[in-house]
C-alpha cells in the first residue's frame, strides 16, 4: 500500500509539473495600469483633489496587491502551502498591526498619523493648568483697545488686520519667541483684548475655556464643562474661537454648549445647550454634524447668534438669537441643517443682516427675527463634503463663496427686490480655484488669496481666473491664512509660519519659522505686534517687528 501511495504522489506531482505554467500577462497588465494611474493622479493631484487622490492611490494600490494574490493562490504548480502562503502572511502581518496600532488623526489630505494602541494622547496627560489668586492678577477684558482681535478672523471677522504694519525682513530680523507651553487639543483660535488671550481646549473628558496673558502664557482662569468631542477625521476637542464682548466671553463647544462666562474670573454666566433643546445626545448629533459644533458665536447688539440645526431627520434651523445677557432664546430662523461656517453680521444691498453658510445653502437673514431675507444653493452635507468656509464680502453686493472637497469658488451678485428680499444670482463659477477646504478666503484689491487645497493661490475676481498658484513653493498644506497691511501670514499645517506679498503679479514668499512642531488647523492671532499660535498640542506668542511704532503691553 505504500508502494501504491508514493506511485500516486509522482503520478501528481508529474501531472502537476506536466500542466502548461499560466502566462501572468493579464496580471501583469492589471498591476501597471494600477501603477499607471496612480502616477497620473499624483501628477494631476493639484488640478483635481489631494485628499480624493490618496483614496485613490490606496484604492488602486490594494487592487494591485490584491490581484498578485489571487493570481498566486491559482497558481497550478504550487503546491496547495506555498499558494495561500502570501495571504496567510498579508492577512497575520494585518492582524498584528490593527491589534498595536491607532489612527490618531488624519491631516488635510487624507494622510494618517499613527500611534500605539497603549499609549494615552497628549491631551489625557496633560494637567490642569494652574491658576493663581485673584490678588495676583487682575484680568480685565473689558477695557478695550485698538490691537485687540476679540473674535473669529479678527476684529472685522474677514482676515483683516489694518492696524499694524509688520516689517517684512525676517532674515535680518525674525519674530522673536516670547514662550512655548503645552496645551489641551483642539482646533480653536485664541481671542485677545487689552493683553489677556482667551480659547478653548480639551484635557481629558474636560473641555475648558482658558484665559492666558499675552505676554508670558501665563494661565490666568479656566473654566472646564464635562464633554468630549473626538473623531478619527476631525480630531479631538473644541473647534471654535471664542467671542469677547463688554467683558463677557461667549463660547460653544464641540458638542453644542453655549457659555457666557465672566471675563475677569471664567464664571458661568449663563448656560445652554442647542443639543438638549431638540433631545439628541452627542452620538446622534454626530449622524448630521460629523465633525462637531465648529461655529463661534456673533455678538449683534443684545443679540448672541449661533447656528442651531436639528436632528438627522429634522426639522432644521439655520440660526436662532440668544439675548446675550441672559441666555433667553428669542428667534430662530431658516430650515437648512448647520454647516461649520460662522455667522456674520454684514451690510448688502443697503440691508444690514446676517449671514451663514449652511450644510447646503448659503442665506441672509433679518436681525430682529431670523426670518430669512434671501437663499442660494451652495450643495454640501455636514456628514460629508462639509461646507466650511465664510462667505467672503467683495463688495456691497457682491460675495464669493469657496470650498473644498471639488466644489471651488462662486461669486454671487445680489439685488434688491423690495425693501425686505434680495435676489440672488452667479457671476463666474470655477470649481478649479479657490478649493479652501478648512480655510477662509482674503480680499485685498479685487483679488482673492487662500491655501487652494493647501497651495496658496491668488484668484482675480473679475473673472474667476487663477493668476497664480506655485505648487512647489506655496504648498502649506491645510493650515490658515491672516491678512496684515499689505502681507499674508500664512500658518502652514505642519506648523511653519510664513510672511507672502499681497501681490497678483506673483507668489513671493519673504520670510518664514518654525513656529509650532506638529499638525496645525487653528487660526492665528495677531494683538498689535504679538502674533499667537497653538495647535492641538502647544501654543506660542512671538513679538514681530512692525515698520511702524507699537506700544509695549502694559
């Protein structure tokens, strides 16, 4: 019988040697078109999307790796071990990673940052700050003063800084480091009134509220609310920028709670929370608004304006009023679920209103009830494809809408129809221009600058044209952008600051520092000369020289 066994086992080991080796042409054709095409995205990442392109490229990529293995486990002259070797390898060596690896994050283009499963992230071993007494500092944000930036994009909301003129030789002379601290995550920018700094932060299941001196980063208060927002995309903590008014500071956090709080101490003023108005809990809120409450609250008069929403299923509403001094509601108006632009109080066609981008509209609305005085599609989902940018004023009747996620840049033209409705109608579209996916757009002389799927590019309004767009030069990343005098600060998203010529004629880039180490989404501040940075990890204050005399902080 053993006899019979081994004469059966080279009868098919013969039989099997004996069987015409397969031609891998078509393999081989499947795998260089794969390689083929993801050379071509890459070549043409700039014109169509980076974040869609690395999608592609992994798509592509696990096409290839996939049909190498298919063709190995048909292999008809291995044996049945040495066919499923590879996939048993690809599928262990998978296995082991996903058990000791996380994704901490993603940047702008889809690329993921990855960590040890056992390791905490740095905002849940970071402490609490320490606050001194009362009795050895005295903060005080309702004296004003002519450098202060009390909210979103500045004193204006648009991105412009007209009070400082910032010396532009940063070779001979660069910014100067006052201090570097660590600091809670989250993509909130600070505020700045009268020497005192005040943003948002998450440590641990605490996202506070924290007021820092310009000058030295000292803590002064915090005040800290029970919640938590995080997701593997949109990252850990609060997204919005705090409000400063009349010595008040308005905030929202990432999971929908409004504070007014006491400037001086952090104390809790009054209190709301959009989410419990219509009964969702954090998790649900998260089916519409993916990436959690992004809007910094608009102080209009004794109104506090902020987006509202509402369920998944609906009903919506695009913004409701607050009384600002004791947290009464009193409007709400629109029925198009929030996006996570900011509202803005602007004048158009002789009518002061409101506007705000929403998930898939942008609309104007009437101060006194919310009543929605004009709408135009601007298409999008809150849950993908977001709607994130202003709307930036280019004239009294004239704004230009941007985003990206392939939707590029409109402008509008508005009209009055009657004393309370405004028509709106297109100018240009372009979808190729001005793709400003977490950022916002400056208009400075009838042109438009911004990080165009993080390459800074410079768009001639007239017609919607690009005049320039250096990808090799200008490539930041998905970081942010601050217009001073005649200069562009841009904050690339690796953390770099760099100073660029407000010119179209072409990309100048004159100076630049490392200001912060690692992924940055937050927007500067610029206090008089004081240029403040943070990041989901660190914060830093740098003194720039300006071509025009600045006072010292008191």
């Amino acid at each position: 019988m053993a006899d019979a066994a081994e004469g059966d086992r080279l009868e098919s080991d013969n039989m099997r040697a004996a069987r015409p080796r397969r031609r891998p042409y078509v393999v081989i054709g499947i795998v260089v078109t794969c390689f083929a095409m993801i050379a071509i995205l890459q070549m043409l990442a700039a014109q169509w999307d980076f974040a869609n392109t690395n999608v592609a490229t992994l798509i592509l990529g696990f096409v290839a790796l996939m049909t190498l293995v298919v063709w190995q486990l048909r292999e008809r002259n291995a044996s049945r071990l040495r066919r499923v070797m590879p996939l048993i390898v690809l599928l262990v060596f998978a296995g082991v990673m996903a058990s000791i690896l996380r994704i901490d994050r993603v940047n702008g283009r889809l690329i993921p940052t990855l960590s040890f499963r056992w390791t905490r992230k740095p905002d849940q071993i970071l402490e609490m700050p320490v606050i001194p007494t009362r009795e050895e500092v005295a903060v005080d944000v309702t004296t004003m003063t002519d450098r202060d930036f009390p909210q979103f994009l500045g004193p204006d909301r648009n991105l412009l800084i007209r009070s400082v003129v910032l010396a532009t030789d940063w070779d001979k002379r660069p910014p100067e480091l006052l201090w570097r601290r660590s600091i809670g995550a989250g993509w909130s920018g600070f505020s700045a009134v009268n020497g005192f700094a005040v943003t948002m932060e998450q440590r641990g299941d605490s996202e506070l509220t924290t007021c820092y001196e310009i000058t030295t980063g000292r803590p002064l208060w915090a005040h800290a609310e029970r919640a938590r927002h995080e997701t593997v995309l949109g990252g850990v903590g609060p997204r919005a920028t705090p409000t400063i008014v009349s010595g008040r500071i308005y905030t929202q956090g990432a999971t929908g709670i409004l504070l007014c709080l006491d400037g001086a101490t952090g104390e809790v003023i009054w209190r709301d929370n959009i989410l419990e108005r219509y009964h969702v809990t954090p998790r649900q809120d998260l089916r519409a608004v993916a990436w959690g409450r992004a809007a910094s609250p608009l102080l209009v008069d004794d109104l506090l304006v902020v987006p509202f929403g509402g369920p998944r299923s609906g009903p919506w509403f695009s913004l409701a009023g607050y009384d600002r001094q004791d947290g009464t509601l009193r409007w709400r108006g629109g029925d198009i679920q929030v996006g996570y632009a900011s509202p803005q109080l602007v004048t158009l066609c002789g009518l002061q209103q409101i506007i705000i981008v929403n998930e898939s509209t942008v609309s104007g609305h009437r101060l006194s009830d919310g009543k929605v005085l004009w709408s135009h599609p601007w298409p999008g989902s809150s849950a993908a494809g977001a709607n994130v940018s202003q709307a930036a004023i280019v004239s009294m009747n004239r704004i230009l809408l941007s985003k990206g996620y392939g939707g590029g840049a409109k402008l509008l033209h508005l009209q009055k129809v009657n004393d309370n409705q405004i028509e709106a109608r297109t100018v240009w579209s372009n979808r190729r221009v001005l793709k400003t996916k977490f950022t916002n757009v400056v208009i400075h002389h009838q042109f438009a600058y911004a990080l165009s799927d993080g390459i800074l590019e410079c768009v001639d309004l007239r017609d919607g044209q690009s005049r320039w767009k250096d990808r090799r030069r200008g490539d930041y990343g998905h970081g942010q952008i601050l217009a001073v005098g005649d200069v562009l600060l841009v904050q690339a998203e690796t953390g770099e600051v760099a100073m660029v010529q407000l010119q179209p004629d072409q990309f100048r880039e004159l100076g630049r520092i490392e200001a912060l180490t690692d992924q940055t989404w937050n927007n500067i501040c610029l206090y008089g000369p004081y240029m403040l940075v943070r990041n989901a990890v660190e914060a830093a204050c740098y003194k720039l020289h300006v071509r025009e005399p600045a006072a010292e902080v008191d």
